[in-house]
C-alpha cells in the first residue's frame, strides 16, 4: 500500500468544518422560534445539533485516521446490516412514523434513519464489488445487473416507507459509481429509460407525488396546499435580496415556512444572509465537491477512487436537490441540506462518509 501523506485534504477539511459551523449558527436562528413554540425551549434544536455535530466531528476524525481499506473487509456484513435495519423499519410497532413516512427507528426524540446508513453501506460495497470485478462491469448480465439488482432492492425498500428523496440521492450516487468502474453507456441509457418509465409510475401510484409536481410547475394553482412550500421558500428568498434582512431576522421561520430548521433552510440563509451569504455556502460546497473530485481521481487503487465517486456524488446529488427544490427548480422531496440542516443520524453519518474521503486523500498521488 502507498505511503500515507503526513495530512489529509486540507481545503476539504476546513470546507467541512466551516459549513457544519455556518449550519449550527443557522439551525439556531431558523429554529428558535419553532422550539420554544413546541417545547419551551429556544435551544432545544441547537442542543441536538451541538451533540450530533460533536459526535459527527469525532467519527469524521476517527475514520480520517482509519486506513480506508479497512472499511472493505467489512462492507458485505455492513451492507446486509443495513438491508435487516430497511426491513425492521416498516414492521408496526418497531418503525417510528414522522412526516408521514416510516423511516425511524428509535425512542422519543431520538433515533436513526436506516436508509441513510444505507446509502454509505451501499457505496462501500459496489465501490468493493466493482474494484474487485472490474472485468465484468462491460457484459450486461455477469457484470451490471447484479450491482443494479441490490441498488434496486434497496431503493424498494426505501420507497416503502416512503423516502423519494434519500431514494433519489441512493440511485444517483450509485449510478455514479457504476458508471466510473467502467458500465457501457449504451446499457446505462436503456435501463434509464425503464427506470424513467418506472419512476412515472411510482409519481401516478401515489396522488401526492403528482400533487407535487404539479405544484413545482404552477405552485400558485394550489396555494394552500401542495403549493404551500414552494410559494413560502420563494417568499423568504425573494426578501433577502444581496445582504439580507440580518442573522436572526427572518419573518418566514415564524410559522410560514414549514420546516424551517432542515428541508428549508437554505430558505432562511437566503432571507437573512442574501445572496452573498447563499453564494458563499454553494462556493463551499463547490470546494469541497472539487477536492473530493480529485481526491477520487489521484487516489492510489480502484477501491479508494470508487469510493471518493460514491462519497462525493452522494454529497453533490443531495445538495443540488435540496437547493433545487428550495428555489423551485425541482418538486418538493424532503432532502436535507448536507452539513447544514439539523439532523442527527444524517449529520453524523455525513461527517463519517467525509472522514472516510479525507482519509484517501492522504494517499493521493
């Protein structure tokens, strides 16, 4: 194995940090009023995002200082740990409901999300399997299929809860990887298209989900409905204009805009930092996707640069959705703001995925 440089990534490492600070500054602001309505308690959503930050940082720095490949020995046992916690979750009784969906397992205020231990557990086990059939990748059915048929079964199980979201962000980082291992595009582009056809018929099954994309062409059709998000994040973003109305000024986080503290938060850093604040934190992320970039481009061996792929598409597809459905460009998916919405076991896993990627870039060529 190369000789691990002395650090890792040091651009990407001070992008984590700066973001997951602008993200607790910003949970406060765009939350305090919601928790003292709920709970009595201003800080009640700062506290967790504290603690799930600080749990997050010291996972980021562990597995930043854990050799990479370790994590291969153990991804078929991680991967079937996260297919038993996806199907634990849609039993009555064990699954916790929240937001409509059955995505939860935990007690009280407390919990984890399955799927997003799947989307890691995922990537770490195609980047194994395809570093280690790289050969194959080219034929149809030896080599592409079976990596398609477990992204398939996860993504199954995900949308029984339902979760179009996190779904979404699944195929689109493991596609990713795919692709790069090697996959014809003549395969990929045929099974797209059932897959378009597919996803048409998961919007028609389900009267909501054509709600909302009926709403993200025209949200004013139903202003009080399946429009009601839409018009209340362009409503808070429209008022921020350069500057802002300052840190803490946001009239939309009173009651308007619902969920301000995590779906819609880059709502509430549009009104109260401007577009000079927005731009700052896409600028960020901008950063931290390149490094990644390159990070999975100079790694040493198939492994690490398919899993620097899957890591950095997984943090690109969720940002450009979330930003997508807060200025309108996408239909509303409940997908958090990577590093910046509250959360909890998407925060700490986040952190974990950027460890892992931080570490591989100390092995950079």
């Amino acid at each position: 194995m190369v000789k691990a440089r002395s650090a890792p990534d040091v651009t990407m490492l001070m992008c984590t940090l700066m973001l997951l600070g602008i993200g607790v500054v910003m949970v406060y602001s765009a939350s305090a009023v919601l928790a003292f309505h709920e709970f009595n308690d201003y800080y009640y959503y700062l506290k967790r995002q504290l603690l799930f930050a600080v749990l997050g940082v010291v996972a980021m720095f562990f597995t930043m200082n854990v050799d990479y490949w370790v994590w291969k020995k153990y991804a078929k046992i991680g991967l079937i740990v996260c297919f038993i916690l996806l199907i634990a979750v849609l039993i009555p009784g064990i699954g916790v409901v929240r937001g409509g969906a059955r995505s939860w397992l935990g007690i009280a205020s407390f919990g984890i999300q399955p799927s997003e231990f799947m989307k890691i557990g995922m990537i770490l086990f195609l980047s194994k399997m395809l570093s280690e059939q790289q050969d194959k990748i080219t034929l149809f059915t030896k080599g592409l299929l079976p990596p398609l048929g477990l992204v398939g079964l996860a993504f199954g199980l995900i949308m029984l809860q339902p979760d179009l979201g996190t779904g979404v962000v699944l195929i689109g980082a493991t596609l990713l990887i795919i692709y790069t291992s090697g996959a014809r595009m003549l395969h990929l582009s045929s099974l797209g298209l059932l897959g378009l056809a597919g996803f048409v018929g998961l919007i028609a099954a389900a009267p909501y989900r054509l709600q909302r994309i009926t709403a993200f062409l025209d949200p004013w059709q139903d202003p009080l409905g399946a429009g009601y998000q839409s018009i209340q994040s362009l409503y808070a973003i429209g008022p921020g204009g350069l500057v802002g109305l300052g840190l803490g000024m946001s009239r939309q986080k009173y009651s308007y805009l619902p969920e301000p503290q995590t779906d819609f938060i880059f709502s509430i850093v549009a009104e109260e930092l401007g577009f000079i604040g927005g731009s700052f934190i896409l600028i960020l992320f901008m950063l931290l996707v390149w490094r990644g970039m390159r990070t999975a481009i100079t790694a040493p061996d198939t492994f690490g640069s398919l899993l620097a792929t899957g890591i950095v598409g997984m943090i690109a597809v969720q940002v450009i959705i979330n930003i997508g459905v807060v200025i309108g460009m996408f239909p509303v998916t409940g997908i958090t703001l990577p590093l910046i919405s509250a959360g909890g076991s998407s925060l700490t896993l986040m952190l974990t995925s950027i460890g892992i990627l931080l570490n591989i870039s100390r092995y950079a060529r």
